[in-house]
C-alpha cells in the first residue's frame, strides 16, 4: 500500500478518505454476509448487508473544522468510527498526514492514533464512573508513555484549566459534573496527548442549548490555541453553523453535499440540504416557523434506492426523458405514485382518483395512457399491478434511478470547491462530471429549480 498519498494530493490535507465503505452483517454466524454463486468467485456480498456507509470521499485540512449533518441512521457514527479505524473499512482508504491508515498495524498504528482522538455523543457514559477526573485525564497520556506521574497530574490540571475546569476538580468523580463540565473534562483528556485531529461526534447534542454554545466556544478557543483540525459531527444545523469551516452533507451512506459553510447554508444545490435547511425552525414569528418538507422514510440502508438515494423523498426528481409532462402533472404522478407505494387510501373509482391527485394537472399522452391503466387495476384492487407500471413505466426511467449524481458546481460564495450529488446540477456541473459514469445518461435540461 501506498505511503505517499491517495492520487491528487492536496499539500494541505490533513486527512484524505477515498471512496470509503463499511458495511455490516446483518445476520449473525460464520458464514453471515456471504451468499454463494454459481459464478466465479462463487460467493457475494449479501443482500443483506447494511452498507452504513457506502462510498465517502471527503478531505479535511489542517486547521479547520469540517461539519458532517445528516439525520439520525444515516452513517456519521460508522463513518467516523470508520475513518479512525476503530472499526476495519469494508473498502475504500483513509491517509492521515499522507499515510495510508490501512498500511499500518500494531505499534506504529497504536502511535498514529495518538494524533487521532474521538469525543463522543453521551458524556456520562464515556467516563467511567469509578475513575478520578485526574486519572481519567491522565489516562491517555499514561497509555502512550507520555511524562511521568508528576508531570501528568501537572498537564492535567492545566489542561482542566484550559477547557474550563477548575485545576480542583482534578479529585473529583464524574457523577459530581453536569453534562457540559464532563464533555469539557473529555476535551481535556483528549487534549492530553497532544493530538492533531479530533472526531467530535455529536458532542455537545446531549447538552441545553445554553451550554451547547458555551462548550462550542471553548472547542474553538482550543482549535486555536493548539491548531487542531476537527470532523465535527451533528444533527443539528445551527450548531454545524456555529462551528464549522465547510460543511459536507450525508444521506443514507453517501455525501450529497459538501462545501463552504457560507456557500451550503446560503446557496444549497442539492434537495436535501434545502430540505434540511428548511426545516430548521425560523426565529420571525410571522412565519410562523417552517417544518420539514420531507415526507417519507428512510429508505433502509440494506438495499438503498438505486440512482439517486435520495429519490425516493426527492421533490424535484426529473421526469424519464420518454415524456414530455408539463412539470406539475409529473408533480402529482410522482406523489401518486408515492401515495400508491404506502397504500394511503383504498382502492377506488379513477375519477375519485384523478380529482384528488391530479386536479390541477393530469398527464397526457403516452403517460396519461400508462395512468390510465394504472388507476385501473386499482378500481379492481390489482395494487401490484398498478405499482408495476408506476415504478417501472415512470419512477425507474427517471435518470435519478438510473445514474449516480456527483457534480461539482461552481461556488458562489468563496473559492473552495462545491460539490453536489444532484442530476438538476449536471448542466451547471463546472468543467466535467466528477463522476463520468454520470455524464452520458442525463435528463434533458430540466425546468428551473430555483
Ligand atoms: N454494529 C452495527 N451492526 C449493524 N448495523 C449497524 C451497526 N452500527 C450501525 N449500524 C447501522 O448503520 C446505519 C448507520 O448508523 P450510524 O452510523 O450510527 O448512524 P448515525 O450516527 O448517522 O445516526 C444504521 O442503519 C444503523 O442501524
Ligand atoms: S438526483 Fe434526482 S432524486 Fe436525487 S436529489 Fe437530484 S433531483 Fe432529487
Ligand atoms: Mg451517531
């Protein structure tokens, strides 16, 4: 394996993850995982892995803070327990100051993981409860052969000054801390063997919004003082807002997103981020305070959408370049289509049907005649039947399931690059697709989005 770097080495990164995956069992024993083939090489991944992260390319450089939002399930913890190799990557690689994680093993791995610490969501259950705050301080620092006794209790106390304790604490137990003072008494103990990058995840989620804002401060004043580089992981976009230098967007296993701060919050290029960004609640009370506009599930990460992953929510999923639907009437084939997917109502007249999803459009045509058809079996209860043509005729014709999106649009705000996984962006896309296999199969020029 290679020492030297991934390909396109950026002089500035700290840490480079190249086409990153972790999936996971999802059944127990031997042989959990493996379906065998009558084709060479006779065995294959199972269907049934949960691939919780399925393809992550990001850099981090040195100094910043790259923020990683998604909601709740879809891969920030693997992938950050991933990228620490905590846990063994199912493929994909991860350098650290241009070294391949993947090439390392016992003690030169044990030293690099000094440079590589990782702060948790729960901070009372990350401290042992029997131990001393001293001791827990101490106890990386004791684990790597960092100074002796004296010299750790003393580091310790400065360094419970520096994140806000009092050097007193020092011979106190957790239980004895609120929520903030024991992530800050973490901070301290990560902070003590001096490391380079610190994998945050969802560190402050478990505190007030008071004290989230506080420790969030601290975090910045130690980024400073000890130039640390940190991959900062939250379901909350305000606090993204509040700490990060770029932020990168995940949906299901994949980045869909990633870009300045500035640039993601003010100019979004991918559905999800604005559906995201659309639910954070807004201060004006004349608004009366916006919620999500997302409907639907998850999709599970055993067997996630083709294309697209985020097509099965999407509300801008481009119709299949057979039709020529005025876009509202696709609007409300793909909503019927969706409604027909959860069984929302009972099988009834067409009629019912076409007023209550298709009053103010209807398509016509070769997909009028395709819906036709499909509201038919309903009529007759064929549910199955009338799926059939919804998703193969119309939803798996659409570019979005046929063609994986990875764009890289041009900034608007700032100069870093700006990349969207998103087929609307594939016209704008500066330069080529970052991912050529995208490029030969796209939608015709889809109608203005924004
Ligand atoms: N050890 C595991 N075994 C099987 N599935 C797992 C395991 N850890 C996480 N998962 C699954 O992987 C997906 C991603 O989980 P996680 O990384 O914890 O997401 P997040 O941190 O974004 O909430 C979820 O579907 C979760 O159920
Ligand atoms: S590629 Fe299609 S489904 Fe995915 S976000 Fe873009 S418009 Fe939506
Ligand atoms: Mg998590």
């Amino acid at each position: 394996m290679s020492e030297v770097g991934p390909p396109e080495s950026d002089p500035d990164a700290l840490l480079q993850v190249r086409n990153l995956e972790k999936h996971f069992d999802n059944e127990s024993g031997l042989l959990a995982g493996v379906e065998f083939t009558d084709e060479f090489p006779y065995v294959s991944q199972s269907a049934s892995d949960v691939r919780a992260v399925d393809g992550v390319d990001f850099d981090i450089k040195e100094g910043e803070t790259l923020g990683l939002v998604g909601e709740s399930g879809c891969g920030k913890s693997t992938l950050a327990r991933t990228v620490l190799r905590l846990l063994e990557p199912t493929a994909g690689s991860v350098y650290f100051q241009g070294a391949d994680l993947a090439s390392l093993s016992g003690e030169p791995l044990r030293r690099k993981r000094k440079d590589m610490q990782m702060i948790f969501q729960d901070p009372q259950s990350s401290l042992d409860p029997r131990m001393k705050v001293g001791p827990i301080v101490e106890e990386p620092m004791k684990a790597h052969g960092m100074l002796d006794d004296e010299g750790r209790e003393a580091r310790a106390k400065e360094l419970l000054t520096k994140v806000g304790l009092d050097p007193q604490h020092y011979n106190r137990y957790p239980h004895a801390f609120s929520g903030g003072q024991r992530q800050r008494v973490n901070l301290a103990r990560a902070l003590s063997v001096n490391p380079d990058l610190i994998v945050c995840d969802e560190p402050v989620s478990a505190l007030d919004v008071s004290i989230q804002a506080q420790v969030l401060n601290t975090m910045e004043e130690l980024q400073a003082e000890f130039d640390l580089t940190y991959l900062f992981i939250a379901h909350d976009l305000s606090v993204i807002r509040h700490i990060s230098d770029r932020v990168a967007v995940m949906y299901l296993g994949n980045i869909v997103e990633l870009a300045e701060k500035e640039e993601l919050f003010e100019n979004p290029r991918h559905p999800y981020t604005r559906a995201l960004l659309d639910a954070i609640p807004v201060p004006d009370p004349r608004s009366g305070g916006r919620t999500a506009l997302l409907s639907g599930d998850v999709p599970s990460p055993i067997d996630p959408p083709s294309g697209c992953r985020f097509r099965t929510r999407c509300p801008k999923v481009i119709q299949p370049e057979a039709y020529d639907m005025r876009d509202d009437a696709w609007r409300n084939l793909v909503a019927f289509q969706r409604a027909v997917d959860r069984r929302e109502f009972e099988a009834t007249d067409p009629d019912v049907l076409r007023s209550r999803y298709f009053e103010d459009a209807i398509p016509s045509g070769d997909a009028g005649t395709l819906l036709d058809e499909a509201l038919g079996h309903i009529e007759r209860d064929e549910w199955d039947d009338a799926e059939r043509i919804l998703v193969e005729r119309f939803v798996d014709e659409s570019v979005c399931a046929t063609a994986e999106p990875a764009y890289e649009v041009e900034s608007v705000l700032g100069d870093d690059r700006h990349y969207a996984a998103c087929h609307l962006r594939r016209n704008e896309a500066v330069a080529s697709a970052v991912d050529e296999a995208a490029t030969p199969v796209g939608p015709k020029t889809p109608e203005a989005d924004d």
